[in-house]
C-alpha cells in the first residue's frame, strides 16, 4: 500500500480458513497480517474454527490475554498496525463460551457477538453465549470504527447504534455459511449497511466450500472498492474521509431522519 495521510485509513481484510488446531491458526498470524496497513480484519472465529455443526467449543475457550490474545498483540505490535480477529471467550459457563471479536494494536477492545446464530437451521446459543447489548467503537488513525460479528450483520438497528455512538466505519469478520442464497444476502447486507448508514463496510469472511468467502470493502454511497471470490485472498483498500464527507452532504440521511 503506498502512504496515506491522517484522512485515510489503509485496510487490508484476510480470507483465510481457520482451521481445529489453535496452536496452528496462531502459528499462521504473523504470515497473514501484511505489512502497512493500519487496520487488519481476520475472519470470525479465528482462533479456533466451529468444527462440524453442533460441536462443542466450550474446551477451546481461551481468556482474551490466554496464547491467542498475546499472539494477536504480539503480531499487531510488530507490523505496526490494528488487528481484529474472532476467538471463543471462556465465560463462567465453561460448556458456552463467548464468541468474541478481540482488538489489538494501536486500539484495545473486545467485542462479544450480540446475535447468535439461531437460523438456516443452526443453534448457535446451543453452544455459545449472547454477549450483552454493549455496541463496541474504537478510535484507529483518525477514524471511528464500530465491531460487528457474523449474523449481527442481519441486524441494522445494531449497525446503527454503532454509527450513533460515531462509527465512521463498520468492521464485520464473519464465518457466513455457504448455501442457496447466501452470498446475495452477504453482498446485500454489507451494502445496505453502507448505504443507509453512510459509512464504511469492511466485511471479512472465511473462505468456500464450507463458508461463502466474497470478502469486501464497501463505500459509504454503496460502491464497492474491492472485492474476493470464494478462495483464500487478500483485500487492500484506502478509506478516505472526504469520500465519507461527500457522500454525507450527497445523502444526508442522517440528518434527515425523523426517528
């Protein structure tokens, strides 16, 4: 990516499979995250993938300063930048854990997925917990960004808490199920997302056959800067706020809304 200025913010999303092995997805970190960016985006449940439909990950629960966190810290700290990658969070509840987005770099949070994954004929909160109702925005650069997991996506009065808190761009790491339909929802979510809110999208997802890949950064009028197929892949994208700022005098529906 060339250099910026303190108006952009450089992206970068990784469409990689996590695999069973979390010593392994670890192991992977330092290989994936590039050099350069200030905002790197790894899919959902990162550290450890589901496993089969309806298996138990309650044993790969992990506290967010247990190995994977110090290795996602370790990693941000050396390249530089801002990671945002999933992980399962042990809770109180040793057989549901948390599914939860971890922050770390030049900003620190953790985000515990608010809307599980209860439809298409799965039962997410079989096997996890709800995080509660607590929409989570960190400053990176110059720029505000709000956290969504997965299925939040299908949710817009949570991307618009986010954007009422002062999201300037949503960042979404997924695991979005392959299946009839599902990469037109995925599309069609991340830019409704966009267009309604005015803002960035960044949605990174894992890879086919089992997940739909279709990684992509959107713009805040809806036009899409980049874009993966299904495979493994790479996504680099500069945000800049005068595109955000145009776009908001074009369609200020913002400040237009009367609820």
């Amino acid at each position: 990516m060339t250099s910026t200025t303190a108006d952009e913010l450089r992206v970068a999303l990784v469409q990689e499979a996590a695999g069973l092995d979390p010593a392994g997805n670890r192991d992977r970190l330092e290989g994936l995250t590039p050099a350069g960016a200030d905002l790197v985006v790894l899919p959902e449940a990162f550290a450890r993938d589901f496993g089969e439909a309806g298996s138990d990950v309650g044993p790969f629960a992990e506290p967010v300063d247990g190995p994977f966190g110090r290795e996602l810290e370790r990693v941000a700290a050396l390249r530089e930048t801002t990671l945002v990658a999933g992980m399962f969070e042990a809770s109180d509840d040793p057989a549901r854990p948390w599914n939860t987005l971890l922050v770390r770099g030049a900003a620190t949070a953790a985000y515990r997925k608010v809307h599980l994954y209860d439809s298409f004929g799965y039962r997410e909160s079989d096997r996890l917990l709800a995080g509660p109702v607590e929409p989570t925005v960190v400053e990176v650069g110059s720029f505000s960004v709000g956290l969504l997991t997965c299925y939040d996506l299908r949710f817009p009065e949570l991307a618009r808490a986010l954007v009422d808190r002062g999201a300037e761009v949503l960042v979404v790491p997924a695991a979005w199920v392959a299946g009839e339909r599902k990469v037109d929802h995925w599309r069609t979510l991340v830019r409704a997302r966009a267009i309604e809110n005015t803002v960035f999208v960044a949605a990174a997802g894992q890879p086919g056959p089992r997940y739909s890949g279709h990684s992509l950064v959107v713009d805040p009028l809806g036009d899409v800067l980049a874009e993966a197929e299904d495979g493994p892949a790479l996504l680099e994208a500069t945000l800049s706020r005068s595109v955000l700022d145009a776009a908001r005098r074009t369609n200020p529906s913002l400040a237009n809304r009367r609820l």
